[in-house]
C-alpha cells in the first residue's frame, strides 16, 4: 500500500483482504453469480466478527502498491474498476490503475 499512515492497522488489512479475496475467486474460476461481495466478507472478517462496526467506506484503491499483488487479484480489480482486462499484461495493467486513481 502507498499512503500507510493515513490507514488504521485494522483499515490496511481490510484493504489487503479486499485485493487478495478477489484474486481468490477469480482463481478458483467462480461465475459472477456465485462469487461473494469482498467488501462484505472482509468487514465481516475484520469487524463485526471482533464486535466492531466499520464506521465509514475506506477507498482502498489509493492506498493500494499493486505490485505486491498477484495477477488474479490485479486482473479482478481492474475489471471491476472499468478496465478493459483481455490481452494485457500486468504491468499494462498497474499502469493504467495507477492513471485512473491519479483523476
């Protein structure tokens, strides 16, 4: 992740959970119709579950390094942000993350 320090440790994880559960689905070949929502998993997994409630939306997506993540996850993302994901490569893919979080 770029911006650390603006994110809780609990936020940071959340982030990370977010990135990593889509690669996950993306990986085990899910439809669109059976995967889970990501965001509803991972506050589940890091919030309620612990008794805590997420007070407000983290946008993840400027705090992200997408380097560290895998292809899957990065390919996952990238089509649900818009991006057109057929025949590019990751760092094709980075790049153009990258350029849409900078508007």
């Amino acid at each position: 992740m770029v911006e650390d320090k603006k994110l809780t440790k609990r936020e940071q994880k959340y982030c990370s959970c977010v990135m990593m559960v889509m690669g996950e689905q993306r990986k085990k070949k899910e439809k669109d119709t059976e995967r889970k929502n990501p965001y509803a998993l991972c506050t589940w997994s890091l919030y309620n579950r612990d008794g805590k409630q997420r007070k407000k939306q983290i946008d993840c997506g400027k705090y992200y390094k997408y380097e560290k993540y895998n292809l899957d996850s990065i390919k996952e993302y990238a089509k649900r942000n818009g991006i057109k994901i057929t025949g590019k490569k990751k760092q094709e893919l980075i790049e153009e993350l990258y350029k849409k979080e900078k508007k």
